[in-house]
C-alpha cells in the first residue's frame, strides 16, 4: 500500500517554490498528483478533463490530414501533451516549459500516467520561457528556427486575467496574439486554457486579431466539492490565407 502522502519533488524557482506530491485519497480510494506553486495548487490528476480537452478542441479545428506539428505551452502533468501524441494526425510535439524542475520530472519518470511524454520519439521538451520564444523570430524550434506549426495549445497562466507572472501580461493583448499568430500556418489553431469562466473581452479580442475565435466551456465531475465544475477553452484560428 502507498504512503499517504510523499512530496516527489521541490525546487526553489524564480517564479517560487514549486512540487510535485502524491497523496492517496482514501474517500476516492486513488493516488493523487498534486502541483503547487508557492501557496497556489496549480493543477490535479484529479482534474485532467480541460487539459485533455484542450488539445482535442484545438486539434479537431484543424483541416489538415497529416504531418501535424504542435507546440504545447506548459507542460504541467502531461495531459495535453500526452493527448497531442493520441492523434494520429500529429508528426511532432515540442513542449516549452520554463520551470526545468516540471521537465525533469518526465525524465525521471515520476509521473507514471505521462509516460509517452518522455518516451514518444515524436515529442520533444525544451526548457525555455514560452512567451520569450513566442516573441523570438526565431520560434519556438532552436532545431528549425522560423519554421510555422499548426496548432499552439496553451496552459501556463490561470486565465488570460490571473497570471504566474506580470510579465506574461503583454501576451494577453493584441500585439502579443498577433505574434502568436505569425507563428501558425495559414489556417493553424491557437488553443487557451483558462480556469476562469468564458471572458467575452478576450474572446473578442482574439476574434480581432484571428479569423475566428471562440470560447468552449467544459464541465467536469468535481468528486471534492461533490459538483460539476467547469474550465474554459478558448479556440482561435489564423485565416486560410494571408
């Protein structure tokens, strides 16, 4: 039988303290992974669904039949990368995650649910803070710099409006979509998760810089609070051609 709870992982990061614990939860009989982030937990085992359906929502935007390249933004427990890899549609997944500590914790294998993360030979993890490389001309790709993906499937901040960081604020307004944009194919998808409920300010401010956009409520069975909760995901496609 497991121990109750066992802190996995910790680290001190710029962002704050960050760990990864398992506790087993006797009224669910389940073991649990856990991300906190200073005081703040920021995500679940318990919660995977929005995770999970933040790639399905921005992948099936997409028209393409094959030869998929994604980037994942946040890598967290794995869900949404390891759900790209799911698709087989998908030639490459690279994750950008700027906490090293979160990456090293697939390569040691701590996360057993995530295994295909670190094991797919066709994801790929690079350390480096996705909103600086957004930024970057270069993109998101050391090893194809400048090169387009597909789809952007986003999930560091809490919502558009409840950072990690003040710094991440300038990717939340026109100037930073549009550099997102620039990153996509013609016709690509930009896929934003958010635990806040649908903010129609930002969902018509991606409208403004994308073709289209929109915001998908997802619901899921909270067995803590014993009620359905709800996420956000927000999906926005560059136009055909441009």
């Amino acid at each position: 039988m497991s121990m109750r709870f066992e802190e996995l992982a910790w680290r001190d990061t710029p962002m704050g303290e960050i760990s990864l614990r398992r506790r087993r939860d006797p009224m669910l009989d389940t073991e649990v992974y856990e991300v906190k982030l200073g005081d703040e937990f920021l995500m679940s085992s318990l919660f995977p669904v929005a995770e999970i359906e933040l790639a399905r929502l921005g992948l099936a935007e997409l028209d393409a039949a094959g030869d998929l390249d994604v980037v994942v933004g946040g890598l967290g427990l794995g869900y949404t990368a390891r759900t790209a890899l799911e698709d087989g549609r998908v030639r490459s997944v690279l994750v950008v995650d700027a906490l090293e500590e979160v990456i090293s914790w697939h390569r040691r294998r701590l996360l057993p649910f995530a295994e295909a993360v670190a094991t797919d030979p066709r994801c790929r993890l690079r350390h480096a803070d996705f909103f600086e490389v957004t930024a970057d001309p270069a993109g998101y790709d050391p090893e194809h710099p400048g090169r387009p993906v597909h789809a952007v499937l986003l999930d560091i901040d809490h919502s558009p409006s409840h950072l990690l960081h003040p710094r991440h604020a300038g990717f939340y307004t026109a100037d930073g979509l549009h550099r997102l944009a620039a990153r996509l194919h013609p016709g690509g998808v930009f896929a934003l998760w958010s635990n806040d409920p649908p903010d129609d300010a930002f969902t018509a401010l991606l409208g403004d810089v994308f073709a289209s956009a929109r915001a998908e409520v997802v619901p899921f069975d909270n067995p803590i609070q014993r009620r359905t909760s709800t996420n956000t995901v927000y999906v926005a496609r560059r136009k055909s051609s441009v």
